[in-house]
C-alpha cells in the first residue's frame, strides 16, 4: 500500500493549524470547539495566499489575454484571488481574535489622589 505524498501547501496548512492551535490553546473549551472550523479555514487561506503571492511575483500583476487578433492588458486572476482572499482572512483572524477575553483596562495609581486626601 502506498502512503500519500504530501504537498509543501498541505504541509504549510498544517503548520499554521499547529501554530493558531497553539496560540488559541488557553481559550475556554466552548470557544476552542468554536474557533476549529475558523483555524481551519485560516490555516488554508494563509497557505493558498503564499501561494498566490509566488505567483504575482513571478507573473506580475498584468496578464495578457488573447482576443482573436489582438491582446489586451488585465489585471491578473491571481491578484483579483489575492485581493478577495486575503480580506476573508483577516475578516476570519479578527473573528478568532475576538474569542479572546477581553482585558478591561488597569487604572495606574498616579498617587495624585492619596496626595489630596493626605491635605
């Protein structure tokens, strides 16, 4: 029986899987169970604008398309996907950002009061 090959972008997925499950292991349970599908998603989006982003500098950002007798100048698929992917992914990073607690913000004791209750 042979074993599957694995891609270098399967094996990117997987790294950046192992990397936000590492970042996200402390939430609660309930929000970790919550965050899978979304680290999931992450982990392939990440992967696929690496991917994307080879290629826009290997291609450029204007492809030529043949029209019968003549070529015209577009902007290339790999940037129209770059651009529409990489907004889904930070919109899918802030959603797993916001799985965080929230930190309520510590007042720093300046001594100012005690100086003018000590008057």
């Amino acid at each position: 029986m042979a074993t599957k090959k694995i891609t270098p972008k399967e094996r990117a997925i997987k790294k950046e899987i192992k990397r936000l499950n590492d970042l996200f292991k402390d939430l609660e349970e309930n929000k970790k169970s919550a965050s899978e599908g979304l680290i999931q998603e992450a982990a392939f989006m990440r992967a696929t604008l690496a991917d994307l982003k080879e290629d826009i500098n290997k291609n450029g950002v204007i492809d030529e398309m043949e029209q019968g007798d003549y070529s015209i100048l577009r902007e290339s698929p790999a940037v129209k996907t770059y651009n529409t992917m990489i907004q889904r992914y930070t919109t899918v990073m802030k959603e797993l950002l916001s799985l965080f607690p929230k930190d309520v913000p510590v007042v720093e004791d300046d001594g100012f009061d005690a100086f003018v209750m000590n008057r």
